[in-house]
C-alpha cells in the first residue's frame, strides 16, 4: 500500500485486533469476545506491530496537508508505542484510573446488550477474564523483577478497586439487565462468569497485596526524565516544564482573585470558604436524589446542543445524540465521555460515578456536563467524525492527544461563560474552580515529579518541598475541593505524569491561536471552532501547523 489513507485505514483494524479492548471502546464487530494478550510477550508484539505500520506509513507519499496530517499522526502514535515500551511502562502500568486493572473491568461497560449474541460475548469474556488478568499480573511481575515497580500510593488505590471488584459489591454482579429474553444455559454462563470474574479480580488483588505492595516503590516523583518523555507524549510539543511551571502558578494566583469576586457575587460578604461550603451542602443548591441528577444532567446536556450546535458549531443530526448513564460501582473516579461507535449503533455517552451518592451539589456539575458532553469532548469526537474521508479512519476512531483532546474540553468550559450561558452565579464559581484545579494541577504535576519547590513569592507554602499532603491542600484551600475529591487526585497526578497538565497547557494553546486569529481580517468564531475541530485530537505542534495554515 502506498496510500496513507490506506494504511492508516487498515492500522485500525489491525490494532483492534492486536487490542479487543480497544475495539469495544471504537465499537467494532468481530472482537467482542476476545481479551488482548498483557503479558510481556503480548506488549513485543504491539511494539512490533507499531514499528511495522510506521514503517508503512513512512514509505506512503504525502502529497497535500490532509495527507501529510494523516501521516504524522499514525507516526508518532506508532512512535508513543514503541517508545513506552522501550521504557517499560508497561512493566508498572499500574495506577489508581487508567491501567489494565481498570481497563479490564471497563470494558463491559461498553458492549453492546442487545441481541443475544451480544450476550454470548460478554458471557465469554466473563469466563476467559482470567486470560488477560494472569498477562498483565506476568508483565507486573517482571516489572519488579527488573526492578521498576509502580509507586505504593497507585498499588494501595488500586487494592481498594479490587476489593470492591472481588466483593459482594461487584460490578461483575450487577450487569445490565436483558432487555431481550435469554435461555437458561446462557443465564447460567453469565452467573457462572460473573463469580468467576470476581473470584479473578479477589486472585490478583491477594497478589497485589502480599507481592507486589512489598516492593512497591516509596517515592511518588518519577523524576525529570521519564516526566518530559509523559509530556511529550500527552502533549505532541516539547515543553518548557520550568517556565510552565512558573506559568501555572501565575494562573493559580490569577484564578484566586477571580474566584473569591466570584464567591462574593454569590453570598455578599462571606469568605470563599464559606460560600463553597454552602454550595457543597445547601439542597437548595443540589439534586438530592440519583434520579433527580441523571435527570438534571440529561436536561443540562440538551439545553447546551441547543444553545450552540447551528449557532457556533456545525454537526450532524445523527451524530448529536447523547446518552447519560451512571457509572457502576469500583470504576472510574471522576465523569468521563465514551465516544459513540463507529456504526453509530452506540451513542456518544457522559459516564458518571456515584459511589452511593444520593446528594449532588449542582455548582460545579454544569461545567463538568459542558467539559464531557455539549460544547466539549461529545462535541468534539461528533466533529472528528462528520470529517469523514478528509482525515483517515485513523483519525476518526482511534488517536487522541490529550493536548488538544483535553484543552478543547476546558476550553469549551470557559467558552459557555464567554457566550453568556452560565444562567446562575454559583455555576460561575463552579467554572473558575474548575480552572482553578487545572492550573493547581499544572503547579503540582510539574512540582512533585520534577521534585521542584513551591516558588518563594508563591502565597502558598513558599518555597517549601512538595509533597502529597501539600498538594491536597492546595486543591482543597485553592480549587476549594472536597478533602476525599482531593486526595484521589493527587493520587492520580502521581500515578499518571503529565496528563494532568494537558487539560490548562492545551487549553492555553487554543486560547493564543484564537489571540492570532482575531488579528486577522474577517475573524469569525465558527470558523475558528471549525478549523480547531477539524484535525481531530492531534498534538499541540500539530494543531498549531494545522490552524494556522488553513
């Protein structure tokens, strides 16, 4: 083949099937029923296909922009594989949100439940979990037979997932009910499965605890080294880490001054404390059922369609809908957005954690509906998709950076307040926290792996070391979060470096490319959102090239 479209065409059928789990995530057929292999000798293997597609790739032609795009992007993906695996982070790919351990157990949440067959297939990966459990318990195992273990605060987070996940409490426990009716000997195997898959996550949480934990590493910074090789593959640019570090704590001092204005607007005379104390447990200001905030945010995600698809963006009828569903228990931490398939049998979804929630302070859930759905990620992959044959199937359906991915999604917050659709001010002070705990997590991210002091002219704990306990702090004093909110966060700085960052470092970025464009003769915001849009999510340097040469 000598086309990238081609390649980058084939590349996505030939990493779904190297990745059952990556299919299901994309929604394509054929691979339901399989588990990728985890092991050390499954992760050659990726590596080993990554370097054959971009050796493919390199040898395609790149005639025009489009192709030259389409390219590069399948490049240094394949090059973000082969790198990782040079590194062996998949020795250590443990951590408290987006690890196998977790990619596992997630993977049923997006299969499809509607016909029998269906069924059949997640009947099968329930009796077969154990295959990719005992490869990445393998790959674990040689991780600390090198000597490169995970950090113990991600293996303790992780022990209390798995806890949940082998307990009486499961996920395995509660799958969706049938719509359809199923013969008994199915009824069986999913019940059966079910145990099995529980008594399987109970295994290698014993393992995790009486191996691993042992020998688990103290120290939660990974260093300045392996923290730039994270930026640059969660970014697409090389970054500066020492003047962004400066940079996110000018935006934190920044965001404090705009956010205590904020409180003030709210309950004149009260100190910030005070007012985010009484958002956070006031019912005026909350749903105070489950049945009453799935029905909230349903109504939040379609008054936002409304008010911005026609008028500021451009999108299809039948990629617009979107579901909102609440996330079983012992998952994800935080919301998060699960594209539709790529038949569109599967809608665009807004997962939401509960964890036995019946009270949900509204203040910040309206930008985090915005951030998640309409104008953000939902927005987002509907745009990427409506592109169609101008970016390659690649593209479409399997890259994302979150550089531009993440940034997109923070800066649609802030656009909704921008084009005066933040009806309350209490929503207000839920947008500013939220900037303000990406630009805390630009501070903290960069501090702690880099092992860099707090600034001396910082109003925070000047010059002092950081350390998780600092980092709550901030986030709690700061971004005013909730204590337990918190402190899974700075677990998931710790055990994820430099995704953190992506969401202010790559909101920024849209931001000076919008500055750029408005100097331009005949500068029109739709356009602008269009062109942002229209590579899918690629990297900083790529976007970049991208808009401004369109």
């Amino acid at each position: 083949m000598t086309n990238i479209y081609d390649v980058s065409d084939v590349a996505v059928d030939r990493f779904a099937a190297d990745d059952p789990i990556l299919a299901t995530e994309l929604g394509l057929a054929g691979h339901a029923h399989r588990w990728p292999d985890l092991s050390p000798g499954g992760a050659a293997d990726r590596r080993e296909l990554a370097a054959a597609i971009k050796a493919e790739a390199l040898a395609c032609p790149a005639e025009d922009a489009g192709a030259r795009l389409a390219r590069r992007v399948l490049v240094d993906d394949c090059d973000s594989i082969i790198d990782s695996f040079d590194a062996a982070e998949h020795l250590r790919d443990l951590n408290n949100i987006v690890s196998p351990h977790q990619n596992i157990r997630h993977t049923f949440d997006g299969m499809s439940t509607e016909t029998s067959e269906d069924w059949e297939h997640i009947a099968t990966r329930l009796e077969t979990i154990h295959e990719p459990v005992e490869g990445y318990r393998e790959s674990l195992a040689e991780g600390l037979r090198l000597g490169v273990p995970a950090a113990r605060r991600q293996v303790e987070a992780v022990l209390a997932q798995g806890d949940i996940a082998a307990g009486d409490g499961s996920a395995f426990l509660r799958l969706p009910k049938p719509e359809i009716e199923l013969d008994e000997g199915l009824w069986q195997r999913l019940r059966a499965g079910a145990e099995h898959a529980r008594t399987t996550f109970a295994g290698l949480t014993d393992w995790l605890r009486s191996t691993y934990l042992p020998e688990a590493v103290e120290e939660d910074a990974v260093g300045t080294e392996r923290h730039a090789r994270f930026c640059k593959r969660w970014l697409g640019t090389d970054l500066d880490l020492a003047q962004t570090y400066e940079w996110g704590w000018g935006e934190v001092e920044r965001l404090w001054v705009d956010l205590q204005g904020a409180c003030r607007a709210v309950e004149p005379g009260a100190e910030p404390a005070e007012t985010m104390e009484k958002l956070q447990t006031d019912p005026t200001y909350a749903a105070n059922s489950l049945e009453e905030f799935l029905e909230l945010m349903i109504a939040q995600q379609e008054t936002s369609r409304a008010a911005v698809v026609d008028t500021h963006f451009d999108i299809p009828a039948e990629l617009q809908p979107l579901d909102v569903k609440i996330e079983p228990a012992g998952g994800a931490a935080a919301p998060h957005y699960m594209p539709a398939s790529e038949d569109l049998s599967r809608n665009g979804c807004v997962w939401y954690p509960v964890d036995g929630k019946s009270f949900f302070p509204l203040f910040s859930e309206i930008t985090t509906a915005n951030h998640e759905g309409y104008p953000g990620h939902h927005l987002q992959f509907a745009a990427q998709i409506a592109q169609g044959d101008k970016l390659s199937r690649y593209q479409r359906l399997v890259s994302w950076n979150p550089g531009s991915g993440e940034g997109w999604a923070l800066y649609a917050e802030q656009l909704m307040d921008e084009l005066g659709l933040l009806e309350r001010p209490e929503y207000r002070v839920g947008l500013l926290a939220s900037q303000m705990f990406r630009a805390c997590r630009v501070a903290i991210d960069i501090g702690i792996h880099n092992r860099l002091p707090i600034p001396d002219g910082a109003t925070f704990h000047p010059g002092e070391t950081w350390t998780a306990e600092l980092a709550v702090e901030l986030l709690t004093t700061r971004a005013m979060s909730p204590l337990n909110d918190a402190t899974d966060e700075v677990i998931r700085y710790c055990g994820w470096p430099g995704q953190a960052i992506t969401y202010k470092v790559g909101e920024q970025a849209i931001l000076d490319l919008r500055a750029d464009a408005k100097t331009q003769p005949g500068f029109d915001l739709k356009d602008f959102h269009s062109k942002v849009l229209a590579p899918g999510a690629v990297g900083l340097d790529a976007l970049r090239q991208h808009v401004r040469s369109a």
